[in-house]
C-alpha cells in the first residue's frame, strides 16, 4: 500500500478513482504548520531561523495521516504544483520526520496540471524530490510577511489607531486605490464641443464629426464655449449650401488576432466583467472545477491547474482543440498551423499551462445539468476562450469617407463591418473601461468620392473631460499584474485583505479608500516610502521569483531587506508623533479661536478641527460647506409622534438618522433606513422577527426586532428551517472561501451544515 496526500477530500477523492486499490488517498486539508502566531516566529539575529507550530484545527488529520503511514511502503506528496503546494509538502514531510515516522520510507513529490487519468498516473511514474529552490522561495515570502506585518502593526496602533495593521503587498494595493481617490478629487472638469452632420444616402442615415474648420485640424479643445460652437454651425450651414462633397474614401482590410488563453490573472479580469464574478468567487469556482465534478460517468477535473501565469497549452490539447473546431465549426475556421502565444511574465513557469479545460470534448451546454451555476458560467467561459484561441482570426473591413462642406471644412465618417468572424463566432473578449470596440462604429452606405450627399443638419455637442474611474476588481488585477505586485495567485487575498481591513469599500463594484484607508496611506507613503513604492514590491517579487529558480539565497535577500527596514522602523518610532500621522493641516484659521485647522482622525473618521484642542473643542464636517450654516433636511409628511413637532435628518456621531427638531426638549430619534424584516421569527424569545440592520462600521446583521428586551442576533442570513441535528428552530446562510455557500446551525455547539448553490 502506498500513501498520496493532497489537500482537500474533493482532490483525495477523484484522484483515489485513478489509482486504484494500492494507493490510499488522504488529505492534509491545506498547509499542517505554520509560524508561532507571536513576536520571535523568525528570529532575524539567528540567520533568520523560523519557528513553526501545527495548525490547531488540522493536527487530527496529521494524526490521521500518521496513522496510515504505519501501513504503508511509501508516501507520495502530490499537492498543488505551486511554490504554496511546495511549501504544503515540505511541511508535512519535515512533521512526520521530526515526529520519526518516515524511518526509511521513501518520500516521493509528484505533480500535475491537471486530474485526469493519465495525468495522475503519469505523475506517479515520474515522481521526483522535493525541491528546495521553491520551498526556500516560500519561505522568504512568508519570513517577509511576517516581518513587515509584526513591526509595521504594532507602530499603526501607535500612531494612529488600535487595531490597524499592515502588510508588505496589500499596502502598495492601498496606495493604488488612495492615489486614484486623489486624482478623482483634483480633477477639474473641462468643457469642450464637437461638431456632427447629419446625413443620408439610399435611405440609410449616418453621422460624420467635423476634424477641418476653415483649413485648420481641430483639436480636442479647439470649441470650448457654446457660442464658439453656434458660430460654427451658423457658418458650416452657409459654407455647405445643404450638400456635403464626398472628397475622399478609404477602404481597408485588418485582421484581429484572438487573445490567448487563461492565465490567473486574465480569467479573474474577465470573470468580472463579464460574470460579475469577485476574484474570490472565481478562484473559489475554479478550484472546484479543478478538483472534480460528477458530469454523469463519475467525479473528474474539468480544468487544469488554476494558479498559473502561462499561456503555454499542450501538444495534446491543441490536437483536440483543432479537431473539435473542425467538426463544430468546419475546417475553414482553423488557421494552417497550430497558434502559439508568448508568455508575457518574464518569470513564467512553462512547465504549466495555461488555464483550460482539461478536455474540450466536454461541451458545456452537454454538461451543464451536473454543475452548479456558477460551476456552469465559469466552465463555459473556461472553454470558449480556450477554443478561439486556435481558430482563425476575424476579418474586419473599415471605411474611412472624408466629407467637405465648402472650403476647407471636412468631416470625417467612420465605419466598419466584422466580414468574416473568425474567432468572435465562439468568443470576444471583454473591454475595460473607455476601450472601444469595432461594433461601437457602424456601417456606412456605398460612398464615391465626388458624389454630394445631403446635408440633413448640423449638430453641436457639448462634453466635459471626466476623471479617471475608480478601480474595479478586473481593472485593479489588471494593474497589479502591470506594476508586477504580488502574483496572480495573491490578487484574490490583496483585495480581501483590504475589505476586511475596512481600508477600502465597494461601491457601485468601485474601490474607494475609507478615511482610515487613507490616513494609514499616508502614514506609510510618508514614513515607508521606499517599502510601498511599486518597483521595489515588483523588484522584491523579482529576486522572491529568483530564489525559487536557485539564481539567488534566501537568506541574503532577507538580509538586505531586514536592516534598512528595522532602521527605519526604530526611527519612526523615536521620532514621528501621533499628531503628525493623524493630522492633516490645512491653510485656514478657526472661525472661533484663529488658531490653524487640520483635518483629523477621529472614532468615526476624518473631520476637520482646531489644533488649540482642548482649548478651542471647534469641529465641523469634512464635507460641510463653510459658507452658510447648513440648516437640517425637514421630513416631509410626517411629525414626531411624541410631540407633533417636525422631523428632520440629523447627523451624529454614528452618521445620519432622524430626530425631532425639539431637541432636547423631546429626544425622538429612529433610524434613517429602516430595518428589513427577514419575516423569520426569533428563535430565542419566540415574540418578534429578525431584523436586517447594520452596524455602526455598515456590517450586515440579524438582530431580534423586541431588542433591548430580546438581544438574540447573528451575522449571516437567517432560514425559517429547523436545524436537523439539535432542532435550532432557524438556521443560516454562511459563505466562506473555503467551503462556498452552506446551510449552518447558529447554535455554537451543533456542527450540522449542508452545501446550498449561491444565489
């Protein structure tokens, strides 16, 4: 008997159904140790010698592990072919050889791309050693981590607020997202006017946008006023006499390649904007892709391997890809040769590939039935990108038709047709904010140059300069991956981290910094420069990328990083007040005392006050309009219903609600969104309802609608179902990475949970 440990039981699993009955599959259920969660875990005056513990909720599968190892001739270690799955089995080999159950059994690390027959059984007959360039490499990372976080932490706690804490790739993010806030609020809107024509020809109407005026090319801000704009209207008409002179058409032919196949990076991108996925939900859904999926003759692994930053696809797979384009499409829509795409990532593994199904003999719409849905929408998408990309390209032809309206004002039309897809048959990819597409142009009628065209109307067009957009997830990814901070593997986590950090905020799937975000930005551009600018992280991933090739130590790498960063640490510490980090001056003089104003971090966030605190206790909003005093919003239509005076919005120290405008004389208040009624009754006093409200930091919770008489109340989304283990009378929805979306029982003692497709 032989042992293979994997990760999760979904892998063990599908995996134990291509091996047989020699190999017991078994999984660690993620890494088994990892450092002592204290100050000391990587001693930097020690060759930094890294202290590690088992991870508590998985000693018992250690145990487990252990115990089958006893039966067993050898032990395969076949997690992820990653530098983090590296890492997983290392771990776990040097546990059992401290604890002396290797003894002489040998260890055997085997990989694969993807769980198919054949690809596992080809791993166990190639297996190889560990490799120590990788696990080296992971260990730095997390040495790095680690130092960064265990100084940086306690120094936020002390100069600007407990509980803050920092990290060595999610603060470059920070500083992303806070840089962008800033662009946004200095930018000034410009105005600017164009100028079309309305025309026609064979009944088909179209536009052309003035590019000429009285011999002269127009730039973006030639018309910047309206009246500007109707003098040029008055004086087109009179030049165009109601006809436009076809003066020049061109005609021309390109061809669109298509993009290349997933890596992690682009199907996150894409995933988002067109699934509206979180990288989260994406790398989450893949994962169970890759893992396996019953799809009608047993559990098998849909996708390749997930985390990876090739766009390299297998000989095999490009043969079955061809054939099925052949048989689906017809064989002229395959290219004569095979395409190959260049790997952009100059550190790149190629012995991966790109993300793809692992068969493409699997249609989608044939195996949808077995999936869930977002199973379903990713796998397609999985599969439609990875088709196109050996189909031909698409061929598109342009028509550019310059249009004269007396001397020396041209317009120029454009238009375009897709004459053969191609490729966009199957798939096109998505466009980021701002990008055009081909279909944005449209078809333009038959033009002959000399030929006059009527001129229908003229038309100017007011337009203002607009700043540039927040990041999205597919937009921030994206600039991740250019700026080379962290990698495609990490993107998920960055962005989470943020959220959880309550750094940054979405809204209206837009990231936008919270005034703690900000405030620990400028802490760290301020004081840590160097260790948020975006080419020492990227520099940083370099040398880490470096390590695992063998090129370089890890030990120096952390060497050279440690010393300037204590430096730096210890001087900030000795030297920068609270004050400094947390207020902000501004060139304005307090209304009450004359002393200078600031802007401030407060409990609930930034507002402006006066720096003579506690002399002069003067505040105001960070946002009020200084002008005028701003007078409370009257609720329309209603009355206090304890005094019968008005009710008005108010602002307090937990944001804005509604009380009375008798205040202190009647002290009516209620909240300004009401609470949902989930309709679910409390299970602990059995009289009221679960209510939907939110905490003071926006949190979603459920909370008894008696309350304070009853104070029952839990995070996740409450279920009229009892629980079918301990009898609870309501359960809840509960979404973790790890695990999706589940049924649990609320009650801290009962374990009952049961899977539930999101949605």
């Amino acid at each position: 008997m032989n042992l293979v440990i994997v990760e999760s039981p979904a892998k063990a699993k599908t995996i134990k159904k291509y091996l047989g009955g020699n190999f017991e599959v078994m999984a660690s259920y993620g890494h088994v140790r990892d450092l002592i969660p204290k100050e000391g875990a990587v001693d930097p005056d020690k060759g930094f010698a890294m202290k590690y513990q088992v991870i508590e909720r998985n000693d018992r599968h250690v145990q487990a592990i252990t115990k089958a190892l006893k039966k067993s001739e050898a032990l395969y270690l076949a997690t992820d072919p990653d530098r983090e799955g590296e890492a997983i089995s290392w771990h776990l080999s040097e546990l059992l050889k401290q604890r002396g159950k290797l003894k002489d059994k040998p260890v055997y690390r085997v990989v694969f791309n993807e769980i198919t027959k054949k690809a596992v059984n080809d791993a166990i007959s190639n297996p190889r050693e560990l490799s120590h360039e990788l696990v080296d490499a992971q260990q730095a990372r997390r040495a790095l981590d680690y130092l960064v976080g265990f100084n940086l932490s306690p120094l936020l706690w002390k100069k600007v607020r407990r509980g803050l804490s920092a990290g060595r790739v999610q603060s470059p993010a920070l500083r992303m997202i806070v840089e962008r806030e800033h662009e946004i609020e200095a930018f000034k809107a410009e105005e600017f006017w164009t100028i079309e024509a309305d025309t026609e020809k064979e009944k088909q109407g179209f536009s052309a946008r003035l590019t000429h005026y009285r011999g002269e090319k127009l730039e973006k801000f030639s018309i910047t006023d309206e009246l500007s704009a109707k003098t040029a209207e008055k004086q087109l008409l009179q030049a165009g006499s109601g006809g436009l002179l076809v003066d020049k058409v061109e005609k021309k032919q390109r061809k669109r390649n298509p993009a290349p196949p997933f890596t992690t990076s682009t199907l996150q991108q894409e995933a988002a904007r067109k699934l509206g996925f979180t990288t989260q939900r994406t790398m989450r859904t893949a994962q169970q892709l890759y893992e396996g999926v019953d799809v009608g003759q047993g559990t098998v692994g849909l996708i390749t391997y997930m985390r990876t930053d090739s766009v390299h696809l297998a000989d095999e797979a490009l043969a079955e890809i061809r054939e099925l384009i052949s048989k689906r499409y017809g064989s002229d829509q395959l290219p004569p040769s095979v395409r190959h795409f260049k790997t952009k990532s100059k550190n790149a593994q190629e012995a991966h590939e790109a993300v793809r199904p692992t068969s493409v003999m699997r249609i989608p719409e044939e195996i949808k039935s077995h999936m869930t849905k977002d199973q379903a929408r990713l796998y397609e998408l999985i599969w439609k990108r990875s088709v196109a990309c050996q189909m031909i390209h698409a061929t598109i032809h342009t028509v550019a038709a310059d249009l004269q309206c007396g001397e020396g004002n041209v317009f120029r039309a454009n238009g375009s047709v897709i004459a053969k897809p191609g490729f966009i048959t199957v798939y096109q990819e998505g466009l980021d904010d701002g990008a055009k597409s081909d279909s944005d142009e449209k078809l333009l009628p038959p033009l002959k140059e000399g030929e006059t065209l009527p001129l229908k109307a003229i038309r100017p067009e007011q337009h203002f300069t607009e700043p540039p957009p927040r990041y999205s997830e597919a937009s921030l990814v994206k600039a991740l991956e250019e700026y080379g901070i962290g990698r495609p593997s990490t993107y998920a986590s960055i962005i989470s981290t943020l959220q959880d950090r309550e750094y940054v905020v979405l809204e209206k799937k837009r990231f936008k910094p919270t005034d703690v975000g900000r405030v620990v930005n400028r802490f760290l551009t301020d004081y840590f420069t160097r260790y948020v600018d975006y080419g020492f992280t990227a520099n940083l991933e370099d040398e880490l990328d470096a390590v695992s090739r063998g090129e370089e130590d890890w030990i120096p790498l952390l060497s050279k990083f440690w010393g300037p960063f204590k430096e730096q640490i210890d001087h900030t510490q000795e030297n920068v007040k609270r004050s400094d980090v947390t207020h902000e001056a501004l060139d304005e003089a307090c209304p009450s005392c004359g002393s200078p104003l600031s802007i401030r971090l407060g409990r609930h966030g930034r507002f402006i006050g006066c720096t003579n605190y506690p002399t002069c206790d003067y505040t105001r909003d960070l946002n009020a309009d200084t002008s005028e005093k701003e007078e409370p919003e009257v609720v329309e239509g209603r009355s206090c219903p304890e005094c019968s005076s008005e009710l008005v919005i108010k602002r307090g120290r937990y944001g804005k609600f509604i009380g009375c405008s008798n205040y202190p004389k009647c002290r009516y208040i209620e909240p300004l969104e009401k609470p949902e009624d989930t309709s679910v009754s409390c299970p602990k006093c059995n009289k009221g309802t679960l209510f939907k409200r939110k905490s003071r930091r926006g949190k979603i919770f459920y909370s008894c609608s008696t309350y304070p008489d009853c104070d029952y109340a839990v995070w996740n989304e409450p279920v009229a179902e009892p629980c079918p283990n301990c009898g609870w009378p309501v359960l809840t929805i509960k979404t973790t990475k790890r695990k999706g979306t589940e049924k649990v029982c609320p009650q801290k003692d009962c374990s009952f949970s049961e899977p539930v497709e999101e949605g």
